[in-house]
C-alpha cells in the first residue's frame, strides 16, 4: 500500500511539473484548470468519505466565486482576503444548514444538497444586482499578492499549485488519527461512534463545512483566473463531473480525485478535432473507464500490489 502511495506521489508531482518543462501556454491553461477542478473533486470526496454524497458543492464553489469577485471588483479588498470569504462564507452556511440538513442519510441528504445547489445557482440568476444575473460577472481584478499581480498562466498555477497542496494536507490532516478512525466510523458504524461519545452531528457539520470551504477557495481561483463568471458553470453537471473525477481516480485515496481530474479534464481536447462526436467519445470513454476500472485507478494499482 505504501508503495503504491509513494508511487502515485512521484508521478503527481512529475505531472504538476511538467507544464514548466513543455512551456506552451495551452499546456498552462489546462494545468490550472486541472488544479481547480481537482480542489472541486476534493471538497466532494472529503464528503464521500463519511459516506455523504454532497451534490451541492457546485453552488459551494459558486458562493466563493462570486463572494471574491465581488468583494476584490466592487469593494477593493485585496485577493487574500477575497481567497479567504471564498472560504469562510460556504463553510459557515454549510455549518448552519448542516444542523437540519444532516441529519438525514442516504438518497435524501443528496436530494436535499441537489435543491440547495440549484437554489443557490437561482438566486446568482434572480439577483440581477448585485450577481449580475444570467450575464453574470465580468472583469474580474487579477489575483494579486503582497502587491505583485499574478498575470501570467505560470504565476497564477503556482497559486493554483499551493492551494490544492494545501486542501491535501488539510485533507490528510482530518482523515488520519484520530480524527480519520472518527470519520470511517461515522461511515460504517455511526452507532458504535455514537456510543463512544462522540457528537457524529457535530462531526458531520464540521466535515461539511471543511468540504464547502474547500469548493469555496476552487471558485475564487476559476473567478479570478477567468475574470468572468457565470451561473451555468457552478450547475449540478459540474458536481457530477466532480463525483466522475472521483469514481474515475478512487473513492478510497486523497490523490484519487487529483488522477481523476488529470484524466477527464484534457480528455474533451483529445475529441477535439471530431467536434459531431466528441459528446459521445467522452462518454463512452466514462463508460469503459468506469467499467473497466471500477474501483478507479488508485484501485487498480493497489490490486496490482
């Protein structure tokens, strides 16, 4: 297990790499977006991890998108501080709503987050002021750190870079430990967690949060790098990409998402050239990969091990 851990580090971090060594700026361009999507998949798969499927976290990422832009455009804060209500804002609804919204299971906590993310894209639609409305937000400030602007592709995946591998330690941080044999019981045996003591609601809301911080901080970076945003690209198939992301990598490993997202975001660049079918390639290549790897590639090379 250790080998295959170390294995799918060293080849991560070469792939991460690796746009400094081809230099092209199209190689740049799908490099940061593969890190924002894989900060996307992240947030889900913390969630999946207690055995939630969380299918608000495209509204999640929406909240931080639009609290940056706004707060960075219209009020002039810095972008640290757009970055950080990116993430506070999510975290702090998702530990409100949490109380109510939690306390259910299975197929209806993921109906319950499906109404509460499209409910969140509908209110960036219905507010014309000051989200902007179908049109939604343009010209959107350049991230800008410690007064030096992120201008360049190479700069802002730097930027990109040290957030995911900060969400990654943060995720390891909560799923090892103490703190790890909590979360795997409130999957498996909430009861027996709950007889231990152990506040499994509490828990529960404190990983919800953590998981819509993490969406948070990926839609301040998509804002800010694209300095435009929109409803449409914070609905439920972008969640569903996100959970793509992880059942393609592997449910049962944090850098699963990351495989996952090095995987299917270039893969619509491969169809390119065959625009009528590119919507059917992609999707028959979901369809072998998840046939054929159902346990993602992670799984893959642990049953190799």
């Amino acid at each position: 297990m250790r080998i295959v851990n170390i294995v799918l580090t060293i080849l991560i971090v070469g792939l991460a790499l690796s746009p400094f060594l081809i230099g092209e700026r199209f190689t740049w361009h799908i490099a940061i977006l593969i890190g924002i999507k894989a900060l996307l998949a992240l947030s889900l798969h913390l969630m999946l991890r207690i055995g939630q499927l969380s299918l608000a976290q495209a509204g999640f990422m929406g909240m931080g998108a639009y609290a940056s832009a706004l707060l960075t455009r219209d009020v002039g804060v810095p972008f640290l501080l757009g970055l950080g209500a990116a993430i506070a804002i999510p975290a702090l609804i998702a530990w409100v709503i949490g109380a109510v919204i939690l306390k259910v299971r299975g197929v209806h906590f993921a109906l319950l987050t499906f109404v509460m993310g499209e409910a969140i894209v509908l209110v960036f639609v219905e507010f014309v002021f000051p989200f902007g409305g179908n049109n939604g937000l343009m010209s959107i400030p350049t991230a800008s750190i410690f007064g030096m602007t992120l201008r360049s592709r190479e700069s802002f995946y730097i930027l990109v870079l040290a957030v995911v591998a900060l969400s990654l330690l943060v995720l390891r941080i909560m799923l090892h430990g103490q703190s790890g044999h909590i979360l795997r019981g409130l999957d498996s045996n909430e009861p027996l967690v709950q007889s231990l003591g152990i506040d499994a609601l509490a828990w529960r809301r404190f990983v919800f949060a953590a998981s819509a911080g993490i969406a948070g901080a990926s839609g301040s970076l998509y804002a800010h790098y694209l300095s435009y945003i929109s409803p449409e690209a914070f609905n439920i198939t972008t969640t569903i990409n996100a959970l793509v992301m992880n059942v393609v990598g592997g449910v049962g490993a944090v850098v699963g998402p990351i495989v996952g997202a090095i995987i299917l975001v270039p893969l619509p660049e491969l169809f390119r050239t065959a625009i009528a079918w590119q919507q059917f390639l992609y999707g028959l290549s979901l369809i072998l990969l998840m046939v054929f790897l159902p346990r993602g590639l992670v799984g893959l090379l642990r049953r190799l091990k």
